[in-house]
C-alpha cells in the first residue's frame, strides 16, 4: 500500500525500473540506488535509509527503510528483506520548521539593520533584571555607554538622571521602572542625563511594557 500498485515479485534487477525512487534532483535511482538491490548484490544492511519516491497513483513520498540480506545454507544470499516507512509528514513537518527558522533570521537581520540606521536611539530590556537585550547604536552613542556590558537600566549609578530643575529622579520614578513596575506608557517626558562628568543633556524618552505576568512587564521599550 505504501509503494502504490507495484508487482514487487521482480523476477530480476532489471525490473527495478518499473519503481518509483527518485533523487531530489528529480533523476530516477539507477538499480544500485535501491538498498533493497543492494541488499542482494553486495549482502549489505541499511538502516534508516531515506529516500524519495514516485508511487504508482502519482503522488510523491519519502520513505525510511530498513533492509537486509537473506542468507542461503551455503552463506550466498538468496534475497532481501526490507521494513518501509513513509515518514512524508515528518519531513515536510521539518521542512516547514527549517523554513520558519530561516523567515524569522531573515526578518531579524532585516530589523537588526533597519535599527542601526535609526537616527533614533532604542533599547530592549528585561523587565524583572532590567538587563539590556538589545541597543542600537544611536542609544549607546545618546548614553555614552556600551549597553551589553551594563547590569541595566535601573542602576542609580551608572544611569543618572535629573528633571529640568536639577532635581534628581528617583529610581522608582525612572521611566523603565515606571513601565516595569506600574505598567505605565511614557510618551516624551523630558529629562536631564548625566551623559559624563562634564556633560548633561536633555533626552525626550518614550517607553512601555511589553506584556505582563502576574503584574510585572515581561520587558520594556526606550526610544530616545
């Protein structure tokens, strides 16, 4: 049934060609391309032998296989046996995946490069840790600092900000933790950043959560 209406009594190798095997370039298998055939011409064992074929009603399989020799009494062999399987879908299942993996890189490069080019500064954080996920290179420029090696954003140390007075911004009330913590969306608040020793400059931040569990943002997102 899985091979189609096939006569599979072939009184020799030569009516191997009235079978269905084929290479992925399309090409028919030769005799010795069977590991049935070879099974009885060189007495060898195959396991998991995979390979495409055409079945009698026109539809196209893969099949898995596992043959081996019948021995004679005097040690020549006398024929084959062999177990098929059609593992069709659990290729075409893997095909699919492979495919989805290779979309969702291309979709990744395609953004990777889309934000390297912003003139835009955009960070990607946890939302439990604070770590960094992701900076473009415009937010490390904007913040002076190499984002993957900070412990992240809500480091009173290393991130210093201050409202238009000069007033310091306490943690808590720090836009990412804000997001994090309440859930809140914040669309341009202006402050002041300690951006070296010397300098301040004014940042217009926007950010938001991404998702929630048990109230806390699985993450958050910075334009500045």
């Amino acid at each position: 049934a899985i091979l189609g209406n096939v006569n599979l009594n072939s009184p020799g190798f030569e009516d191997y060609a009235r079978y269905g095997g084929f290479h992925p370039d399309g090409s028919p298998f030769q005799v010795d391309d069977y590991p049935m055939a070879r099974a009885v011409r060189y007495g060898k064992y195959e396991r998991d032998a995979v390979f495409n074929y055409l079945r009698s009603d026109g539809e196209a399989i893969v099949l898995s296989t596992n043959t081996g020799p019948i021995p004679g009494q005097d040690g020549s062999v006398r024929g084959a046996v062999a177990v098929f399987i059609d593992i069709t879908e659990r290729v075409r299942a893997e095909q699919e995946r492979e495919k989805l993996i290779s979309d969702l890189e291309h979709e990744r490069l395609r953004l990777e490069a889309i934000l390297t080019e912003l003139p835009v500064g955009v960070i990607l954080a946890d939302g439990v840790s604070g770590e960094v996920l992701m900076a473009n290179p415009q937010a490390e420029f904007l913040l002076n600092r190499d984002m993957s090696r900070t412990d992240g954003l809500g480091q009173e140390d290393e991130f210093i900000f201050f409202y238009p007075d000069g007033t310091p911004v306490p943690l808590e009330d720090l836009p990412a933790m804000r997001a994090t913590q309440k859930g809140e969306y914040v669309r341009e608040q202006e402050l002041l950043y300690q951006r070296s020793a010397t300098e301040r400059i004014i940042l217009s931040i926007n950010t938001g959560p991404l998702g929630s569990e048990n109230g806390i943002s699985s993450g958050f997102v910075t334009t500045l």
